[in-house]
C-alpha cells in the first residue's frame, strides 16, 4: 500500500529543502552554484509575504509546498526573510538562474496590482509539488487549503503566476482564469517564445 501524503505548517527547518525541490524544478540556467542560491533567494522573498504555509510530505520527505497571503500584508517574520534573500541575492550576481523569469514575474505582477481587481487581494506565491508525486491529489488538496484559507481572510479573489515550465494545464483544470500572458524575450521555448501567465479566481 501507497505511503499517503501529509500536510503541515512550514517550520524554518523545511527552508533548505523546499529550496532544492525548488532548483530541481525551474532553477537550471548557470553554474549549479548560482541556481542554487537563486532558488533559495527567491523562496526567502516568497516567505517574506506568505503567512499561511503548508508543505507536504511523504515518507518523512518533503514533496511540495504551498504560500500564500493577502497582497501588501507582510507576516511578522518578514524581515528576517528579506534578510535572508538579501544575502543570497549577493551570491546570484547578475545570473537569477532561471533566464529572467522572476524579473519577468515581478513586472508583471506590479502591473496586475494596478488593476484593483478583486482577484489582487491575495496572490499564491508558491505551489510546487515533487513530480513523483503528482496525480495524487496533493496539488489539488493545497489549493484548497490555500482558498480556504483566503476567503476567511475576506479576499474577494487572488492570482498567481506560472510559466511554460510549469504544468498550468493544473490551473485550468482547476477553473481558474488565464488573466494575463507575457513573452519572454530573452528565453525561448520549443516553438522559440517563453511565456509567463497570471492565473486568478475570483471567489
């Protein structure tokens, strides 16, 4: 019989693991050095506005992870992050190690927050899963908890961010909207274009 997969609160411990699940799954453009660092840089600045996290485990290993809060508010812990990140940002230098997808990410985030939707009062900074473990229903039971968890808040939707190196046939799946697409110039695809997606649900 098949090990289930459990979910808990994030502990600080689980900082350094969930950045190589990280790495293996979007961090491979430069020196494994660089990808490492940047993983783990950009896993700080998400925790640094997230204040509902959970990571999943299987066998006492962790396979995924999900982040999220409502947009603007940072939890009490978000110096420390910023800090951290801060830190690793130094060891990147001008190499984010994923050929500009979180710069890509940051504008077009910015971007969507002008719009005032009602979709922009939360966004999920992270849903990452252990691709040995999909088909599970641990993607599905994360994103639940995160909506769960943003309607008693009082959110009246949120948004997220993915790309073409993500499975975002998921959030369709899941009847969440396509709010937003953007090419990425400076990384093709197979059919020479890179795009990184807003994907929103509005509650």
């Amino acid at each position: 019989m098949a090990s289930a997969i459990t979910f808990r609160p994030f502990m600080t411990s689980d900082f350094e693991p969930l950045a190589r699940l990280s790495q293996s799954l979007w961090y491979r453009m430069g020196t494994p050095e660089v990808c490492a660092a940047a993983a783990a840089a950009d896993l700080a600045g998400y925790l640094a506005e997230a204040s509902y996290r959970i990571v999943a485990e299987k066998d006492g290993t962790l396979v995924g992870a999900t982040l999220c809060g409502m947009s603007g508010n940072e939890p009490s812990d978000a110096a420390t992050w910023r800090k951290r990140q801060k830190k690793l940002r130094v060891a990147t230098g001008t190499n984010p190690g994923d050929g500009g997808v979180t710069q890509a990410e940051e504008r077009l985030t910015a971007e969507y927050l002008e719009s005032g939707r009602p979709e922009t009062d939360a966004v999920i900074k992270l849903l990452a899963l252990d691709p040995a473990t999909q088909g599970q229903g641990a993607g599905g039971r994360m994103l639940e908890m995160d909506r769960t968890y943003l309607r008693s808040l009082g959110a009246r939707g949120y948004f997220l961010l993915t790309d073409d190196d993500c499975d975002y046939s998921f959030y369709d799946h899941k009847g969440l909207a396509r709010a937003a697409t953007h090419a990425l110039a400076t990384r093709g695809g197979a059919n020479g274009r890179f795009n990184v997606y807003i994907y929103s649900e509005r509650f």
